[in-house]
C-alpha cells in the first residue's frame, strides 16, 4: 500500500499524496490491456488515478474502477479537459459517461494555451464554467495543468471568483526547479497544490551523466540511512518530489515497479545537501520533457 501522506487542499478535500498515472506510456491505450494494468495499480495500493479526455482511454479507466472490486468512495479519481476545452460542459458530460461516473474527485483545465483561438472562451469565461461542475457536486474539486503564473493569475482576476484552483499539476523534477521557482513560491502564496508529473523524466527521458552520477551518490547515501539493501534512483526522485511538498504522479506497467514507486513515500528524507548536490547537477536547465509553453514569455 502507499507509504505517501494524504494531502488537504484548500478547499478542505482529502487527496492521496501518489497518484497513478494513465497518460505518457498508456496514452490512447484504451484496450482491455490498459484495463488489467489499471486494476493491478489499484490492487497493489494505489487509490488516487489521474486521467484526462486527452489520453484517449478514459473508457478503460471506468472499466477498471467498476472491475476493480474497491468501493467508489475509496478511490480519488481525476480527468481533465483537453480537446474539449471550446466546451467544457459538453467535454465534461462525456468525460462522466466514458468513466462511467457519478462524479470525479478532481477536475482539470489541462492547458491554457487554445484559450486565445477563435470559438474557445477566455480562461476567465472557461473557469466561471469550472466553477459552475464543482457547485453541480460531480467535481468535488476544480484545478489547472501547465498553468503559468500570467495564466492563474487571469483566475484570481475574476471579481466575484469563488473557488480558486485548488491544484496545478506541472512537470517538477530537478533540470525545472531553477525555471520554476517564480511559479512555485507563487502557488504556495496562493495555497494551489503542486501535482508533479514527470518527476522521474531525469532518468526516463533526459540523458545527463553528471546528474545520474549525483543521483547514484544521493540514492546510496539514502538506501544506508534507509537501512535497505537496495533503493531505486526513481524512488528517490518520487521521494524528493514529495519532500518539495507536491502530489506525485507516477505511472508503470509492472506491479514490482508499481510496488516500489508506492513505497518510495517511506524513505528517509534527502538532506539539504542532497537535493543542492541534484539541483547543481542538473544542468543545463531548464530541459523540459513536456509543455514548452511553460518556459514563454508570450501570450501564444
């Protein structure tokens, strides 16, 4: 089971502090195949499933819950409009019929940059709508992905605002701490909970022999204080992403690696020096895997 803690976001909802992810390598994987490796995340621990309109299987996301054996209310359960955002009401409705839900835990605007294309509402006019499925009650909590701070700040411009994002899920790893600093002290002034996705990119997606040097020296160093005869480099990576106050979203086809990517919240912390020693060494930054609009300046 998760050795994560439960998160309260600013409107007071409880989530799980690991979530398993059902988009980069299960994206538009809406088989039978995608169903089975749902059902073993949620068998082995995981009750928080992050999902979007954008990954193509939401289908087989429903299908797991309802074959999954484990009450509905156990599991924290999130999408995200994507293709849909000219019509978020319509784009959620369908969302809610392909998971087969009453209800998700979690709602997201999962870009901003279509906003400013003809027949799409403004971000102020798209979060009113927002606002609008949270007080409806099947969306116990609305939020953003790959928002800058120029675009949540066009939120907390709206006068008569009534629920603020409760999250923002980014990409967070080490080669982005440097480009992201102004928007994560800017989320913790404004209480929106970090969702880190990619946080093992560093290892999976990024070459840096520098950076995997030091974080073999961190994950040895972690695994003697842990007492463990081994530790994963990913699982410190999850570990720190946790430390830096985020909800972490992982994702993995095999149950022993969903297994330690559950375990990776009971690992000693990293020492100060550590996560500087990480920060150093991963260089040049910012190397972002996904959402290059996150490092622009523009208005797209």
């Amino acid at each position: 089971m998760s050795t994560f803690s439960i998160y309260t976001l600013s409107d007071g909802n409880k989530v799980p502090g690991v979530a398993f992810g059902i988009g980069t390598a299960h994206f538009g994987k809406d088989d039978d195949g995608l169903v089975e490796t749902i059902k073993t995340a949620i068998s082995v621990g995981f009750r928080h499933l992050d999902g979007a309109e954008s990954y193509r299987n939401e289908g087989s996301l429903g299908k797991a819950i309802a074959q999954s054996g484990v009450p509905r209310e156990e599991l924290f359960v999130t999408t995200k409009a994507g293709a849909g955002l000219a019509d978020i009401p319509s784009s959620f409705d369908e969302s809610l019929k392909k998971l087969g839900l009453s209800h998700v835990d979690l709602y997201l605007i999962h870009w901003p940059y279509d906003f400013p294309k003809p027949g799409y509402p403004t971000i102020e006019e798209a979060w009113k709508q927002m606002e609008a499925i949270k007080d409806s009650g099947r969306a116990k909590s609305i939020g953003v992905s790959n928002f800058r701070v120029r675009d949540l700040e066009k939120i907390y411009s709206i006068p008569d605002l009534k629920h603020p994002p409760a999250v923002n899920q980014i990409e967070f790893h080490p080669f982005m701490y440097e480009a992201g600093e102004e928007l994560y002290q800017y989320m913790k002034q404004k209480q929106i909970a970090l969702e880190a996705y990619g946080p093992t990119s560093p290892l999976t997606k990024l070459s840096n022999p520098g950076f995997e040097e030091a974080l073999n020296k961190v994950t040895k160093a972690v695994s003697e204080r842990a007492g463990k005869d081994k530790v994963e480099p990913g699982q410190v990576l999850l570990r720190l992403a946790a430390q830096r106050g985020a909800i972490v979203i992982t994702t993995s086809g095999k149950d022993w690696r969903m297994k330690e990517q559950l375990a990776a919240g009971a690992l000693p912390e990293l020492t100060q020096d550590e996560v500087d020693s990480l920060a150093k060494a991963a260089k040049p930054a910012p190397q972002r895997v996904f959402m290059k609009h996150m490092d622009g300046d523009d208005e797209y």
